[in-house]
C-alpha cells in the first residue's frame, strides 16, 4: 500500500521549491472534470494562488464540465471558463477535416484540441506570472497516451512519477469527489471518447504490465506473467512513443 500522506508531502515539497525558483506567481491547471486534473489543481491550491481554465467543445460530456466547476468553486480558485469550439472548427476548416467518423480525423481533431487548450493555458499563464502545471499521469507517459505539445505541455508535472490506478486511491487521500473518482477515464476529445475504450485494457490491467517493465522484466516474462496480447500491445506503444518524453534533437 503506498503511503499517500507521504506522497502528497513529497509532491508539495517539489512544487513550493520549484515555485519559488521560478518566480512566479501561482500555478494555471486546465480542468477537464477528470481525475488527473482534479488531483493537480487540488494540490496546487494548497500551495499558492491558482487558476482553472475550463475549456469545453461539442463533445464535453456535461457532467465532466459540471464536475470541474464544482470542483474549482469547493477549493475556491479563481476559474475562467472559454468555450473553444469557435477555434476548433476554424482549424478544422483550415486542415480540411470535414469528416470526423474516421480514426485518423478523430486522431488529427483530438491532438489539435489538445494543443488549442495548451497554447490558451500558455497565454493565460504569461499574463498572469503563473506556471502551468501538467496533469500527465505515469500511465500516459510511459504509454504516449497525450498529445505532444498539447496535454503533455508544462512547466512541471507532479503525477509523472504515479501510475493511473495509483491516482484513484490517492485521490480518495485528497478527498475528491466521488464522481470525480468513479468516471471513465476520458479527456472528451470526441463524442464517447474513453482511454480504456480507446486503448482496449483498462489501466488496471495496463499498469500491472508497465510495472512489470519498470521492475526489469522483459518481453519473455511479461508475456507469462501478463499475456502475450496486452504485452505486447504495451511494449510497442511504449517504443513507438518513447520520442514524446524526449527535448528534439539537435545538432551539437
């Protein structure tokens, strides 16, 4: 069982020191109603001053959008709410994509939402002095489960180092609610999105296996232990996608 008190001691002593080094004013979190965003902007707000950016289109569910204003007005942080579908339908004008039934417009709409929320994020932070604070959990990094520039854009990540499955209990530490906690995990890039349904596994299953490779096994012992179709499902998304944790390559 991880001890949470711990953790959450660890994380707000990361976030304090790093506040402080950079100067600024307080953090800007982009709150989608989910359980990440939710455990980053609860975090946030016991350190210094912090903003929420809700940024809805067609496709929020509104019941996430719901569950994130509720959350921004319990923890009393200022909130601003900007609907982007305006943005996002000139983009998608721009790039040609007219038909979103298929995987790769959903794909190409999905990451332009993404990083149309970052650039607002972004701004809203340089007015304001504050850094923005990511809410990639360890699941998602090591699998490449955001949008590089997009989502996966920050100034400093304190759930980097925590396993999606780790974060509902943690979460019930924080004392979030629990409609927050007990939703599909979805970031509403299209109508009916999920993670799990997106990826076929849950991140139960998903966890256990990249465990299982950050404890040292490899492919031969994870497929024992774990089945040969979610290991190898995650050993491949995981080299496919080691490029999005890396800074471009440069000529030295």
């Amino acid at each position: 069982m991880l001890n949470f008190k711990q953790m959450q001691e660890n994380i707000l002593n990361f976030m304090s020191d790093y506040l402080e080094n950079s100067g600024a004013k307080g953090f800007c979190v982009g709150l989608s109603g989910g359980l990440d965003s939710a455990v980053v902007l609860s975090l946030c707000a016991k350190i210094a001053p912090t903003s929420a950016l809700l940024m809805p289109t067609n496709a929020s569910q509104e019941r996430h959008f719901n569950d994130a204003l509720a959350l921004a007005k319990s923890l009393k942080v200022k909130y601003k709410i900007l609907n982007i579908q305006s943005i996002l339908d000139s983009f998608l004008q721009k790039c040609s994509i007219d038909d979103l039934s298929t995987n790769c417009a959903k794909l190409r709409a999905g990451n332009i939402t993404a990083r149309i929320r970052m650039v607002l994020l972004y701004d809203y932070s340089a007015l304001n002095s504050l850094l923005v604070a990511g809410t990639s959990n360890k699941s998602e990094q090591m699998l490449g489960y955001g949008t590089i520039y997009g989502d996966m854009a920050c100034a400093l990540n304190p759930l980097a180092h925590i396993f999606k499955s780790d974060l509902f209990d943690f979460a019930r530490f924080l004392g979030l609610s629990q409609n927050i906690i007990n939703k599909a995990p979805s970031a509403d890039l299209w109508i009916n999105q999920s993670d799990e349904g997106e990826m076929g596994f849950n991140y139960t299953e998903l966890d256990a296996v990249l465990k299982g490779i950050c404890a040292g096994l490899d492919e031969k012992d994870l497929i024992k232990n774990y089945g040969a179709e979610i290991s190898e499902f995650v050993l491949k998304r995981v080299k496919n996608n080691a490029f999005k944790l890396k800074m471009p390559a440069i000529l030295e």
